[in-house]
C-alpha cells in the first residue's frame, strides 16, 4: 500500500523525511555490503538524492523491473492468465502520490515488458494494494478462469474507510469494478479513541489464497497490531474466521501488518506446513523493516505459529511489500518471491532515476523460495535468484583473492568460518544471498559520475574473498 506504517495517508512532497540512522544487528555477522558501482554511497544514502552523473546518461536498471515512467510502488502477486505471467504494481504519476494498478508481462521472470494502465483510480479515490486469483471453479460466477481482484480503496476518500472492493476480467487488462466493497471496514464508524481511530485506518492489502482442502477462499487482511483473516465461498460473500496476533509472550512490537501472505509449502524432509507473513517495521527493535514471517498450521479457521517470534527473509532496508506465488516447475516445495525495493522512512524521496530516466522505483529480483527444516529443530524459508538470472547476464569472469574490511550486516552461522556469497548489483541495488539463501540483504545504492568500481567490505575483522567470479550485465 502506498503510504508509510506511521502514517495511514501517502506522503506528498511536502512530508518528504530527512536522512535516517540505520541500527545495527547486535550478533555475529557477516557484511554483505557493496557500494554498487561506486564505494562512496554504501547501500544507500536515504536522504534526497542528487544524481551526478554526466548527461544524458541513462541510471535505468538493467536487470530489475522498472516502470516506463512515474512512481513504482508495491508490487502484487503475479498470476498467468491465458498463458502470460502478468506482474500488477501500484503506479502514480507523483513520487507518493495516488494512482491504481498498471500491469506488465514476463516470460522469464527477469525481463518485464508491455506496461499498461489495468485498474485506475476511480473519481479521485486510489487504489491500493491488493490481490488477484483465477478463479478456475467459477466460484464467484464471472466465468471459470476468470481473474478476479481484491483491492484496498480508502471510501469516499477517508483513511478510516479503508475497505476492500473487487475488480474481474476476462483478459487481465481491462477490469470492471463492483461499485460497493465486499469486505467492509468493521471499526470505520464505531470507532472513538485514537487508537481505535487508528486501528480503523489500518484495514488494508487482501491477499486473497484457495484452500482446496476446504474448498473455500481465504484472504488475509493488514491492521493495526495483527491480521484479520475472512473465509468465503464465492469471493463475493465474506465472514470474518479469526486474528493473528503476533504480540505475545513479550514479543518486540513491529508495528502495523502490511502487504501479508499466506500459503501452504512442502518443506524440504517432506512435511507440509503454513506461513503466514506481513511487512513490518522492526528497525525500533533492531530488526530489519522487510519481510517477517512465521511457521505454523492452518485448521480452515485460525492460523497457529509454531513459534511466537518472527523469522525474517531480508536483513536488508529494502525489500518491502513482498509478495510470494507458486513456481511454474515445482508449485508444492518451491515459490517464487519478488519485493519492492523501498523503505518508507525515506520512499517519497526524489531518487536519481527522477532526473535522469523520469522514474522512480524498482522491484528486486525474483527469488525462489523453499522451507528447510534447519539444524535447530526450526522450519525456515530459504531464497536464491532464479536461474534465468544467469542467463540474462554475460560471461563469468575470475577475479583475484581479496583481504577487505569495514559495514552493513545481516546474521549468519556463528560456528561458520566459511560462507558462499552470491551479490547481484545493479544500477541503483545490491542483494546479497548468504550460503543457501538463509540470510539475504538487500539495498538500494546510488553512485557517483566517474565511479566504475565495486568494493568489498568487512565488519569487525578481516574477511578473505577467494574463488570469487562476476557476471557483468549485458547490454
């Protein structure tokens, strides 16, 4: 959803936050820090940026979706429909500003083609993240295959009506729309207090999954301190099934749930297991502001961790409003995931690409993601780029062995003494898988004109880097 977890309404110019201290990770670590393109900017300043580069010269990226122009936000869960995988993402022609959904295309899941306006806002009133499914049974009675989406629209304007409506289409690009929400805002008028107030203006971003045990859909809605869960037959008709509340036994307070996700998984002995998700703010905590998840079961009704405390999948500042779908080779052990690669504390922020490309904001990679049963007895979700990411870079190339120290970190192993990096850098991003995906970081960065180098650092110590290789981004 466009808008920053302190405040409900999107930021205009006017609210742009100056720069912002990053907290440290308080273990043993491994620096997964790169300035891309140029050591001087270091995963990222985040306050306004000042492109100086030479001009006419275009900061596009050259391996990470991007809009034409405008303003990129959240991205939604991509569906295929009539044999395309289609990539929905909010987009405003304002840094921050309103807008509704545009679309585009993939076939490999690294090159994104074909923008195009698909739901835009309507009478002034934006919409806002959401979630869209095939409806193959013909449940809601569009037609079977149908594509049917659920979105967050604030009603007559009013942050505390935030409620969720529903869109469908036959061909995935123009859209018609139910003129009143399907799941109605329960607190909008009864609420008083200021915290009710805001609980009410926290009522956003359905995701929308099947649950084919049960023959019934299932969305998941962001509030204020946890997540309301609704059960239906027909995605038109709608009951409430239960809450998840993350904050108990003395669980760190990560703010509202935003951007959540739900889905069944076959982890990697076997078992099949639950996760439940939602992008939240842990910085206060010093916990990334990304991706937090958990492990459990689902009963049809109710959602139950087998761990209170949260795991996350990015330990960087810049993989917000992630959304996860079924891979196309395996959809039962593998997913496939794709984030936004922004952070709210600074997102409304003129970036480079403003002047020099007429944009701002990029997705990240897709990831594949599998559930590992760990050492620990824990179940984690792991991630690596697809393998189509290799092919749409050049020949690998050898580089020497390096002694590097000094920044940005995420937790590893602390009994490992060897770890395998594997850093994707960009024009405007560095991601950086640890090992087998268990720890991921990811930034944006921003270079200087005559910058040509990547550096490597360490943390703490002196770190080597041997049989290392790079990939340079073909043309």
């Amino acid at each position: 959803m466009p808008h920053s977890p302190e405040s409900p309404e999107p930021r205009g110019p006017s609210q742009r936050p100056g720069p912002q201290g990053r907290p440290g990770v308080p273990r043993r670590s491994v620096v997964a820090a790169l300035a891309g393109l140029g050591a001087a900017g270091a995963l990222g300043a985040c306050g306004p940026a000042r492109p100086r580069t030479r001009a006419g010269e275009s900061l596009r990226a050259r391996f990470h979706m991007t809009p034409p122009s405008g303003w990129l936000c959240d991205g939604q869960r991509p569906v295929v429909l009539n044999g395309a995988t289609r990539l929905y993402y909010l987009h405003a022609r304002t840094n921050a500003g309103p807008g509704g959904w545009d679309v585009c295309t993939t076939e490999d899941l690294v090159s994104f083609s074909g923008h195009r306006v698909a739901i835009p806002m309507q009478d002034g009133v934006p919409v806002w993240t959401g979630s869209a499914v095939v409806d193959e049974e013909n449940t809601a009675g569009f037609g079977a295959g149908a594509l049917v989406v659920l979105a967050t629209r604030p009603t007559g304007g009013e942050a505390r009506h935030q409620e969720q409506y529903l869109y469908w289409s036959r061909d995935g690009e123009s859209f018609t729309a139910r003129p009143d929400p399907v799941i109605a805002n329960p607190d909008a008028d009864g609420a008083v207090t200021p915290e009710q107030i805001g609980n009410a203006e926290w009522f956003r971003d359905p995701k929308v999954v099947r649950d084919p045990e049960r023959s019934q859909w299932v969305c998941v809605i962001g509030r204020r301190k946890y997540l309301s869960v609704y059960v239906s037959g027909d995605l038109l008709e709608w009951s409430w099934a239960s809450n998840f509340d993350y904050l108990v036994d003395g669980a760190a307070d990560l703010g509202g749930m935003e951007c959540p996700d739900l889905f069944r998984i076959t982890a990697d002995d076997g078992g099949e297991h639950w996760v439940i998700a939602a992008s939240m703010d842990g910085s206060a905590s010093g916990l990334p502001m990304t991706y937090a998840y958990w492990v459990g079961r689902w009963d049809g009704a109710r959602f139950t961790a087998h761990d209170p405390a949260p795991q996350w999948l990015d330990w960087g500042w810049d993989w917000y409003s992630a959304v996860t779908w079924p891979s196309a080779q395996d959809p039962e052990r593998v997913r496939c995931a794709i984030g936004w690669m922004n952070n709210w504390k600074y997102a409304a922020r003129d970036a480079p690409t403003d002047a020099t490309d007429g944009y701002n904001g990029q997705m990240s990679v897709v990831r594949r993601i599998r559930l590992a049963h760990r050492p620990d007895g824990r179940y984690s979700l792991l991630s690596e780029p697809v393998p189509a990411l290799r092919d749409a870079l050049g020949e690998p190339r050898t580089l020497k062995r390096q002694e590097v120290s000094g920044r940005w970190e995420a937790p590893i192993d602390p009994a490992a003494r060897r770890v395998r990096l594997r850093i994707e850098v960009d024009m405007q991003s560095v991601e950086v898988f640890v090992d087998d995906g268990g720890a991921v970081l990811s930034q944006q960065v921003y270079f200087e004109a005559g910058d040509a180098l990547v550096r490597l650092y360490a943390h703490g110590g002196c770190a080597v880097f041997s049989n290392a290789a790079f990939r340079p981004a073909r043309a």
